[in-house]
C-alpha cells in the first residue's frame, strides 16, 4: 500500500454485528499452559482470538483472506527470521 492510499475496512458494515458470545472456539493447542490463539466460524466469517485472553479482540476474516492467511502460515511468512 502506498502512503495515499488508505486502508480501507472491508467489513466494517458487519463488525459490530458478527457476535462471537456462543461461538464454538477451536484452539490451536492442547496444552493449558500454553493457550495459543483459538478460531470460531459465525455467519460465514472467521474470527481469531488469542486463547490466554479470551474476552480481548477478535480479529475477523472474510473466507477468502482466511485462506491466504492460512497458505501465508504454511509457507513460512509469519516465521520470526
């Protein structure tokens, strides 16, 4: 993105709407000590949370940047260098 370009938030219309209250989470571990980040599907979104603080954020998904991200993880982008 350059700097005149603004980012712009695709899912603003449905942000407040999405409610993750209920949602079955999926986390990313089995060991309690170490939480991990967890994943919920509501409405056709994803939602992701950080497991140690599960009343903080959640970062919302469309399908189409879910997959991305996930093929981002497989092939090494998030590695720490």
């Amino acid at each position: 993105m350059s700097e005149n370009e603004e980012a712009i938030d695709d899912k603003a219309h449905i942000r407040d709407k999405l409610d993750f209250t209920n949602a079955e989470w999926i986390t990313s571990t089995e060991d309690e000590d170490e939480p991990g980040v967890e994943i919920a599907f509501v409405d056709g979104y994803i939602g992701m949370r950080n497991g140690a603080d599960p009343d903080g954020p959640v970062l919302v998904f469309t399908p189409e940047e879910w997959d991305a991200f996930v093929e981002g993880a497989k092939d090494g982008e998030f590695d720490e260098p």
